[in-house]
C-alpha cells in the first residue's frame, strides 16, 4: 500500500535551515507530482511547493519562495523540502502529498520567537 | 494571490443533507480549477475526499459528491454520520505561477 513517511521536523532557530524529507513507497513515485502542504498549529492547511515527475518543474506559495526548494531523487524514492531563512511563523507540521491524493503523517517543524 | 472561501462552519443533522461551499476572489469556480475537496479529523492528517470537481477515490463515502453549483465549488454530504464531524478544506489551482491555494476551512458539526 502507499506509504509516506517525513521525516527532519524538529526545534530550529530563526534565520537557520532544516530539511524535510519523505520516503515514498507503494507507488511509482517517479511517475508523479508530490506536493508539500503544511498546516500551523490551529490553523488551516497551506499548500507549500509542487514538483514534476522528473523534478524540473518547481513552484512555490509566495510565502516561502526564494527560502524554501523543493527536490527529489527518483532512485531513491524521496522527497525533500530545504528549508533556509526559517522564521517563526514557518512554524507547523509539514505534509508530503503524493498527486494531491495520499497524505503522510506529518512532520512538525518550530521555530521560536 | 487570490483568496479562496469558505463558510467558517456548519451544523447538520444526523441523517440530514448539508452543502458546503468554495468560492474564489477572482470570480466563478470552474472545472479549470480542478476544485479538491479534504477531511481533516482532530490530530489526523487530513484525508482526500473529492478530486476534480465530483470524482472521488476508493475511500471516499458515497454519501459525499462534488459539483460545480452557482459559481462555486460545492460539497454535498447526504445523510450525515456523526463520524463525518470534522473541518473540511477546499482547494483550487490558479496557474503555473502559483499555482494552488486552499480555502479557510468550514469545521462541520453533526448536532
């Protein structure tokens, strides 16, 4: 069955950088889209960052853009958000979405004020 | 960017038919925008209901449906269960530059 898993969320200083990443299983993950989608505490879901199958297509919410890089290794069925310049409001668990249609657990990422 | 809505909450009956609606700042909701509809039960990672304005996945409960209704989104559920309490999230692709944006959420109760 599809499988999903982040992994990298911890406590990160303001200003510093930390990279998610999710396994992927279940499915031929080179042949589709994967999403980041992220959710702060008590809030709503924000989509983050979209990649292609064969990762050179990559766009981003203007919240994150030119801080955050979406990438992937399709021999090693992974994804990954870099997460540079963090501030306090990127504070959240962070979802690895397969086509929009399968969800992993989540990962949480805080960043203090 | 543009804004997408949602009525904050909802009540509905058990056994009772509710719609919730999704709407977008920039005008009418179309097929183009390949409206998603997602569940998200307290301390749960949300879960796909509808995709591509009405088509649903394996999962997906047959008392939910989506369709395109006066310029909006619009999720319907028929014969509420108290299990389908929950927030429910739309969300609609803009285009390449950016390209998806969720709407605020409509928290559902089933009273």
């Amino acid at each position: 069955q599809v499988q999903l898993v982040e992994s990298g969320g911890g406590v990160v200083q303001p200003g510093r950088s930390l990279r998610l990443s999710c396994a992927a299983s279940g499915f031929t993950f080179s042949s589709y889209v994967m999403h980041w989608v992220r959710q702060a505490p008590g809030k709503g879901l924000e989509w983050v960052a979209v990649i292609s199958d064969d990762g050179t297509n990559k766009y981003y919410a203007d919240s994150v853009k030119g801080r955050f890089t979406i990438s992937r290794d399709n021999s090693k069925n992974t994804l990954y958000l870099q997460m540079n310049r963090l501030r306090p409001e990127d504070t959240a668990v962070y979802y690895c979405v397969w086509g929009l249609g399968h969800w992993g657990q989540g990962t949480l990422v805080t960043v203090p004020s | 960017q543009a804004v997408v809505t949602q009525e904050p909450s909802l009540t509905v009956s058990p056994g009772g038919t509710v719609t919730l609606t999704c709407g977008s700042s920039t005008g009418a909701v179309t097929s183009g925008h390949y409206p998603y509809w997602f569940q998200q039960k307290p301390g749960q990672a949300p879960r796909t209901l509808i995709y591509d304005t009405s088509k649903k996945h394996s999962w997906t409960p047959a008392r939910f449906s989506g369709a395109l209704l006066g310029g909006k989104a619009a999720l319907t559920l028929s014969g509420a269960q108290p299990e389908d309490e929950a927030e429910y999230y739309c969300l609609l692709f803009y285009d390449d530059t950016r390209p998806w944006v969720f709407g605020g959420g409509t928290k559902l109760t089933v009273l």
